[in-house]
C-alpha cells in the first residue's frame, strides 16, 4: 500500500509523543511535527536584509554589528546577541539589559510584532561558575536574561502570546565547545519559528481523521475511514510477574470450563 510507510510513521510518532509536546520543546520527532504551512526562505531572507539593514543605519548597533548574529536555520530565523568580554547587551553578572541590548530588542520587536511566527528565547553563559552564596548559578542567570529579554519585546508591542517558551540553558549549549570560558558562549538566541503555530494533539486522537490531521498526512482511504482507532494500536500496559501470572492462570480455568461445557452439551 503507497501510503503505508507514512501510516506507520504517524502512529509511531504519535506513541513517542503522546501529547504533541515535541514541537513545543524544541524537538523533531517523527509524525509529531506542526502542520501549518510554513512561512518561505525567500520570506526569511527578506527578514534578515531588513533587519541587518537597520542595525547598520544606527550608529551605537553597528558598532556592535559582529556581535548580533542572524542566520536562517531548519527551524526558522535565528537571531543571536553574542556578548563580548566586558558585557555587550547585559550588565556583567546580571539579567539586567544595558542600553544597548534595550535599544537592540526595541528594534526586533518593532519587526517581529508583525510576524504571525511564534517565538522562542533562550539564554546561554559560558562555563565560568557564578559566584554567589545564595545559591545562584549559571541556570539561573540563563534564564533570567532569556525572561528578561521576553519582557522587553513584549513591553516594545511583541504579543503576548506570541512568545511561546523562555529557556535557560546554562554552559549546557556552548557556542565555543572547545573554549567553554570564552564569552561569546554568553549569548541569548531569539527563534522566529518556521511556523505560526504547533499542532495541539489532544491526549489521544478520537479517529484515524485527527490523527491524519494532526500528522499533516496527504489523503488516503485508508485514513479517511472515521472509525475510533483500536485498542490494539494503543501501547500495551505493563504488568507485574505476579499480576500476569495470575491472569494466566484465569484464563487457563476459563478455557477449561469452556471445553467441559462443550463436553456436556
């Protein structure tokens, strides 16, 4: 059957990832992807000329122009804040934006408020331990930087909604792999996604009709029957030893008064 090497990708991407929350970490999982159509390269590019275009028309931006770095990726637009030795976009140490990483982020969110695209923001540090006897450490800051950023775009117009997740990734993603204590590892790293949206599988799809749907599969008359999908697709329940071998044994004595009932008829 043509279309039964996608069935069987939809139906094992859908037991990986019961719940479609792949598309909403981050990760590709077979048959769990977003099935909305997805914005052009061309349409990026023109993104990223524009946006480059701005930076340079600023003077205190296109001093720092080495350190803002966009590129076009498999997921969507990637827009990178590298930040230098002494601080660049944030205080050293701190969450807290200097006025250049605000001036930047007002810039972005004047652009990306317009977009259908969801976003998605991560923050990064280098290996360097954080010194503070509170407790804080490079997890912390990562993220809080990543939120800090999220707060600005939102407040410069970007929707509320539009902002999807905020991650904080400490020293676990370096840039530099073979340098973990070179700064350009700090860095905040803003997703323009490929997409305006994630499919949202519900727990489990009702019918072979949704879970086509859901897996952005083509039509097949296979998949276009709307019957509840069986029992037998579902993932098998786990039983203790002794629970199975009680269950064994029920099943023996069943099929023994089953064979003395025939007998007796």
């Amino acid at each position: 059957m043509g279309s039964s090497e996608k069935i069987k990708r939809a139906v094992a991407g859908y037991f990986n990832d019961p719940k479609g929350t792949g598309s909403q970490l981050g990760t590709t999982m077979t048959g769990t992807g977003p099935t909305v159509s997805q914005v052009s390269t061309d349409e990026l590019q023109k993104l990223k000329d524009k946006l480059e275009q701005e930076i340079k028309a600023r003077k205190e931006l296109e001093k720092l122009s080495k350190q803002i770095e966009i590129t076009i990726t498999p997921e969507g637009l990637c827009i990178e804040l590298i930040e230098g030795m002494n601080g660049t976009f944030y205080e050293i140490g701190s969450p807290k934006l200097s006025s250049n990483g605000q001036e930047l982020l007002a810039l972005l969110a004047s652009e990306l408020k317009t977009l259908p695209n969801s976003l998605l923001i991560e923050g990064h540090t280098d290996s360097t331990p954080y010194s503070d006897d509170n407790g804080y450490s490079n997890w912390d800051l990562s993220g809080d930087r990543a939120n800090s950023a999220r707060r600005v775009l939102q407040q410069d117009g970007v929707r509320t909604d539009q902002v999807t997740q905020v991650r904080g990734y400490a020293d676990q993603m370096l840039r530099v792999k073979n340098n973990p204590t070179d700064p350009s590892n700090r860095r905040i790293s803003i997703l323009v996604k490929t997409t305006t949206r994630p499919c949202r599988l519900s727990p489990r799809p009702r019918s072979w009709t949704e879970l086509r749907r859901c897996q952005g599969l083509q039509s097949s008359p296979l998949l276009l029957r709307t019957k509840p999908i069986r029992r037998s697709l579902r993932p098998p329940c786990i039983l203790p030893p002794t629970r199975q071998l009680r269950l064994q044994l029920n099943h023996g004595r069943l099929l023994s008064l089953r064979r003395q009932r025939r007998q007796q008829t």
